[in-house]
C-alpha cells in the first residue's frame, strides 16, 4: 500500500471517529447538575442554617460547601459554584466545536490531496546539499515528539470518554486515562522548553521579506505556473513558525502551566477559563499541525528527507527555495 493510501486511510479513520464524537449528545448534565441546583434552589427560597454564614468565609465541614465568587482560597471548599457550567461547556459546545474543526482539518487535507496532489518533484542531480544541520533537526524532531505525545493524549483525555470507553470497557478506559493524564502533565513541560529552543535555532530565518508576498499571491505555486521564488523558508513556513510555534505556542504553555502547576493560589474560576482556552488553543494548534505534516511529507516529497536526513537535492532546492539555493551558490 503506498503511503498516500496510508495516509487517506489515517485521515478517513480520524474523520470517522471525531464524527461519531460529534454526533454522541451531551449526557453529562444529568445527576450532578440536578443536584447543584436544588442545593442552589434550596438556598435561594430558603436558606439552611450555615449557607450565608458559608459564604462570608466560615467553614462548616459537615455539609457540602459552595465556593463563593472571588473566594482567595478554595482548599477548604468542595462544592463550586460553576462547577457544573464549566462541565457542561467543556463537554458540550467547546468539545463539539473542537471535534468539528479537526474534522474539518482533516477532509480539507484529504480533499487538496485529492484534487491538488503532491507538489511535482523535480528530476534529481545527484547533487546533495546540505540545508538543515543535525542541531537543528535535533531541536525539530524534539519538539515535534513531544508536540504529537500532547496531541495524542490530550485527544484522548477530552473525547475517550465518548469514544473510547463503549468500546474498552471502565477498567481499561481507566488506566488509559491516567496514563494519558500523566504523560500530558509531565510532557509539557518539557514541550515548552523544547519550542522556546526551537524559537531560538529558527528565528533568524523567518522574518517576512518582499519576496513572500509573492509565494502568498499564487498561493505557494497552487495559482499560477511552477514554483514562486522562496527563502529559506517561504511564506507559508514562517505562517506556521509565527502564527503556531509562536502565537499558539505561548496561549498552550501559559494556560498549561497554570492548569499543572496549582501551587500559586489559582482559583478554580482562574484554572476553567485556563482550560477553556487551553483546549480552542490546542484544537487550532493541532489543526495547523496536520496541514504542516501533511506538506512536510507527502504534500511536497523531499522535504521529509531533508528534517529526517539533512539533505535536499540540488535541483529540489533550485525548485522549492529558489532565493536560498542562489545565495548559498554565490
């Protein structure tokens, strides 16, 4: 089976399974939400003893507690407010719109395959030239294990529930889950550091230039006739290094180090809107992802050997990234 078959099948497999996710309705609002609000009805018809009390801050540990809006410390407090809502959200319109836009992501992928194809590859020279160095492919390969490790598991961990556990069973679902809970909390961290070198070893070269406006007119050689005139990186190289590496890099690292890190007195309100942005941020990041995948693989042969091996052919780099091929022949 060739690889774009694999890779059609893989995309059709990803689209199937978000489909279902999207398509299972939202069962979470059932007993844990009808209990909230009698206890919240309770309270406003007629307060129990200790309900008002509890709010002004004293403890009483043999009832539920209510976390109060803008309460410094909840270490003492079972029972939030928003609990439920931020459920609800999560589980609800957040996780249907993140499922929707992978699955979008992926027949938009599927579909350029099909109607585009792969970039044409030109005849080799048999000349090889050198156009990523082993520090810097270490430095790509490194964030980008980590990145897809995140990926995986944070997939997991928001639509297993509905997706995986009918199909394993609760025992298995389990350890699935703490696992995957595990991996995400120790591999990011180390994704964080990992970008930030990345950001360091690339920056010089992705900088706009006049010259991008031109790749970006003919829509990276989809308009027009061959391949536009690139750098070392062309315009849609430097989109993804800004607008994901970077942009989306920071909104993931910020709201994933308050979500692991609860140590700094961050309240239960501050760490739901942290995961409300965690999971848009990493629904578009991993979007972008696989449309950078794809063209750094099948979509554009020859880029994979050159991350993979360091090397391009000359006629390859005389076709892709015309500007950097005649500078480094000067």
């Amino acid at each position: 089976m060739s690889a774009l078959r694999r890779l059609s099948m893989l995309l059709l497999l990803g689209a199937a399974t978000l489909a279902a996710t999207a398509a299972v309705p939202n069962e979470d609002a059932s007993p844990a939400y009808a209990e909230e609000q009698t206890i919240l009805q309770i309270e406003k018809d007629s307060p129990e003893p200790g309900w008002t009390s509890m709010q002004s801050g004293r403890n009483h540990r043999d009832r539920h507690w209510i976390v109060p809006i803008g309460r410094e410390s909840e270490s003492d407090l079972i029972l939030q407010r928003g609990g439920n809502t931020w459920r609800n959200i999560r589980n609800g319109p957040l996780g249907l719109a993140s499922g929707a836009i992978l699955l979008a992501a992926m027949l938009a992928i599927l579909l350029l395959w099909r109607l585009v194809g792969p970039a044409e590859a030109p005849p080799p020279s048999g000349r090889p030239m050198l156009r990523f160095n082993r520090t810097q492919r270490i430095v790509h390969w490194t964030t980008a294990i980590s990145f897809l490790l995140l990926a995986l598991t944070g997939v997991l961990i928001l639509f297993g529930k509905k997706t995986l556990l009918p199909l394993i069973g609760h025992d298995a679902f389990s350890w699935l889950a703490i696992v995957s809970k595990y991996v995400h909390n120790v591999v990011g961290p180390f994704f964080i550091a990992s970008s930030v070198v990345m950001f360091l070893t690339f920056l010089r070269d992705n900088f706009f230039d006049r010259s991008d406006w031109a790749w970006l007119r003919s829509g990276g050689g989809l308009f027009g006739q061959g391949h536009p005139p690139a750098g070392y990186f062309n315009a849609g190289e430097k989109a993804w290094f800004w607008g994901g590496v970077v942009l989306l890099g920071l909104l993931m690292s910020a709201t994933g180090l308050v979500l692991d890190f609860v140590v700094f007195g961050q309240t239960r309100y501050l760490l739901q809107l942290a995961n409300y942005l965690h999971i848009a941020g990493a629904t578009l990041y991993i979007a972008a992802a696989m449309g950078h995948i794809y063209l750094g693989t099948v979509g554009t042969p020859g880029a994979y050997h050159a991350m993979r091996h360091g090397t391009v052919d000359e006629n390859w780099a005389r076709t892709h990234h015309s500007l950097w091929y005649e500078k480094v022949r000067e």
